[in-house]
C-alpha cells in the first residue's frame, strides 16, 4: 500500500497541476482575471515538484510524462492564452497569437518527450513562457507580438541552461 502511494505521489502533484490550470480558465471566464494568473503561478509549483519529485523517488514513468505534458499544455499553454485573449481586443493579430502560442507549446512539449535534453532546454520551456504570460496579466497587461515572440521561443533551436 504503501509503495504504491509513493509510486502515485508525483502524479498527484501533476493533477494538481492540471487542476490550477482548469480553475485559472475558470477566473478568467468569470472575469477574475488576476487571480486567474495567480492560479497559472501555483501550476508553476505544482510541476515543478512532480517531476523532480518522480525522479528523487525513482518512480519516474512514461505514464508521468504524458500527464504531465497534458496538464501542462493547458495550466501553462492554454490558460495563459485565454488570459491574453481575454485582455487584448479582438483583431486578426490577436487571433493568430491567442493561436499559436498553446500550438507551439504543445510542439515544444511533444519535441522534448520524443528528444529530451540533459543540462539544458531546446527552445523556452512552456513553463517559463506560460510564467510570462501570467506575470502580464497581473498588471491586466497583454501584447500580442509578445505572445508571438515567445510561441516563436518555445519552438526555437536556441539552447536554455537548465537550472
């Protein structure tokens, strides 16, 4: 019984993960905005701790990986999305990045469980960019040639230190 919860335990972090996500889209669509963010920022601690979590355990899995890239394309990729969308006035340009940035994310993720990398990132991990997003949003702030530029990031063949 016991092995068997340490076994779960990272993937309840990463359900928590999933969970701030889907009440971060639940604030906004409320009209909650900035605690819509905070919720994005609580995804952040959720996920980070599950995977280091996982591996300090040893009960690292590809059952894990796969939950853990679901919860997070939509806590970092399409929650910090919808925030964009919800502050920006419509226009094509807006469309396009609200579009992009959980499509590049959901790339960036599939690249990394196929190729995954040792001591650094290729491209701007989702949650540095999901993080970003979520900062704007705070100050009820958004930008959509920023929204580009980090979709762009996430995808992009430039090397990130891990820490």
């Amino acid at each position: 019984m016991i092995n068997h919860m340490v076994k779960v335990l990272p993937n309840f972090f990463t359900i928590g993960n999933l969970l701030a996500g889907v009440f971060s889209i639940t604030f906004n669509m409320n009209g909650y905005m900035q605690m819509a963010s905070m919720f994005i920022f609580l995804s952040v601690i959720f996920d980070l701790f599950d995977g280091r979590l996982a591996r300090k355990l040893k009960v690292n899995s590809e059952f894990g990986v796969e939950l853990d890239s679901l919860a997070d394309i939509v806590s970092l990729g399409v929650a910090p999305a919808l925030l964009f969308y919800s502050l920006e006035p419509p226009s094509l340009l807006t469309t396009f990045a609200f579009m992009l940035f959980p499509t590049t994310g959901a790339l960036r993720l599939a690249k990394f469980n196929v190729k995954p990398t040792r001591g650094f990132y290729m491209g701007l991990p989702i949650t540095a960019a999901g993080l970003i997003m979520a900062c704007m949003t705070i100050f009820l702030y958004s930008n959509a040639l920023i929204t580009i530029l980090l979709s762009i990031l996430m995808v992009s063949p430039i090397r990130i230190k891990k820490l």
